[in-house]
C-alpha cells in the first residue's frame, strides 16, 4: 500500500493497473491486475454578486447604488458523489476592491449541495444555512475574508453517506458600495491545499449627473389691445331733454314755453287771430294809461 497526491489541478480519471511478476519462473512471467480508475474532482470556484440571500439573482455586470447593501457569493467548488478519497482542507479567501467596497462583517454559509446527514441522523438539506460551528470566518482589516472549513465540517463530509452526495458550500458575504466607479473582483478556493481563482465579476456605480441650473423659460406676452382711437361701442345712455324754462322779470306776465313741438295744421288761422286781438289789447291798455298819466299831470 503507498500514498498518492495529486500535483495539479487536472480532470478526468485516474487509471491506474498493477503487475505481478514470476521471479522464479525461467520464463519471467507476469500476472496482470485489474484495472481501477478514479474521477478527479474539478475545482471550478464560481463568483456573483446578488442582492442577498433572500434575492440570489445574478447581478455581475449591473448597476450598484452608491451606499448600497449587497452580498458577494462565494460559490465553492462541487466536490462529486461517490468521491473516494479524503478531504483534509477547504477554504475561500476573497480580496475585496477597497476603494469601492466596504465589508460589514455579515455573512452566511449555506449548503448548495447534496442533503448531508449528521452523525446523529439530522438531515441538512440543500441551501439550508450551515451551522457557524462549520466554519470559521477571519477578516484582517483591509477588505480580506477568509472562510474555512472547521474539523467538524470536514469530518462530517468524510462520513460515508455523505461521500454518496455532491457536496458544496457557498458564503453569501455582505458588503457596501462606497465610492463611484467600476469594482471588479476574484476570490482564490482551496482544495486540498490545491489553489484555484474564481471568475472575475465586475459592478458599476456611475458618478451622478450634477444638474446645472436652468433658466426660467416661460415667455411673457405684452397687451398688444390697442387702447388709443378707439370708440366705445356699448350702448350710451339715451339723454332726455327737459323743458327750457324763461325766467320772468318783475312787472311782466310770462307764458311758459313748453318744449318745441311741429306746427298742427287746421289750426293756423285760428292762432293769428288770437294774435291780432293780443296785440290790439295791448296797445288800447299802454294808450289809456299814457293819457291818465298827463290828466294828473294836468297836461291835459
């Protein structure tokens, strides 16, 4: 019996025969063994950046907010069913970009693979949250976090029900968006102290357009009414002409003159007779006081 590793991060099966030789047959010769063959284990670490854990949908390549809470997903590599080998390490260190993010020191760990079972029966099913017992978490100060797989985690997954199922993990890592501009990111997985990086995901946070102030554009119209030579064309108040009256002077009989009205014909003769004897009783009154006045003054 001897110890292999794996030197490099290599897919497919390994196939390996063993020989048996005769040594003490003179013809020297050989008994073949059967063939066994492995699959090896693709480490294949994947990234996202979603909204949480509660909104898994893909958001590398859209548009973060400026303050904006969002998860990393750290997504491990799927260590395959019937796996026969032993896993004695396994941890993600994610780099975060400094300058535009800001972890909060939030996360979680669920499960993304196959149900696994606990020693005692308990079921863990797929995406169930892990328990932190499971995994540590390390962050240095300066935007790195380091997850890794306690004892407890790795002899759980090393249980032979559980070497049945494809087993994953993935860390859902809070973070906020701090500064303007385009953050891109990688995290590096470990197998097995077999090192593998992750896709790059990339996010935007464009610069706010700054509004320049814009002049009141609303015109104002001039009373173009033209207000001169024009003549009021509402109906006018119709004038009433009333009676002239003549004043009298003492000593004097006045007729009052009523307001001027047309001639009524039949009636003109009539009217200069009445006239005549006027105008006769007038002089024979004038002539008989004229000769009173010299009686007395004894002229006659």
């Amino acid at each position: 019996m001897f110890d292999t590793t794996v030197n490099d991060d290599v897919d497919g099966q390994i196939q390996n025969t063993a020989y048996q030789l005769d040594f003490q047959s003179k013809t020297g010769r050989s008994f073949q063994t059967e063939t066994v063959q492995n699959p090896l284990p693709k480490i294949n670490p994947k990234k996202d950046v979603v909204a949480g854990v509660g909104d898994r949908s893909s958001l590398n390549n859209q548009t973060i907010d400026f303050g904006q809470l969002f998860d990393y997903a750290l997504e491990s590599s799927t260590r395959p069913a019937n796996y026969g080998g032993k896993t004695n390490e396994w941890s993600i260190d994610d780099q975060t970009d400094t300058a535009h993010d800001l972890l909060t020191g939030q996360y979680s760990v669920l499960n993304s693979g196959g149900d696994l079972t606990t020693e005692d029966g308990q079921k863990i099913v797929k995406n169930q949250v892990l328990d932190p017992s499971y995994f540590t978490a390390v962050m240095d100060g300066n935007g790195k976090i380091s997850l890794q797989a306690t004892d407890k985690y790795l002899k759980l997954i090393d249980l032979p029900d559980n070497k049945k199922v494809p087993v994953q993990w993935t860390a859902y890592v809070q973070t906020k968006r701090i500064a303007y501009g385009d953050a891109k990111n990688v995290f590096t997985e470990s197998f097995n102290h077999q090192p593998e990086k992750s896709n790059e995901v990339l996010t935007h946070t464009p610069q706010p357009e700054i509004k320049t102030p814009t002049t009141n554009n609303y015109s104002y119209t001039t009373n173009n009414y033209n207000t001169t030579n024009v003549t009021n064309n509402y109906p006018q108040k119709e004038v009433v002409q009333q009676p002239q009256q003549v004043i009298a002077t003492p000593g004097s009989t006045v007729t009052p003159v009523s307001s001027s009205v047309l001639p009524k014909t039949g009636q003109e003769a009539h009217s200069k007779t009445n006239l005549e004897g006027e105008i006769a009783a007038i002089l024979a009154i004038g002539t008989s006081a004229y000769f009173a006045a010299l009686k007395r003054k004894k002229i006659i």
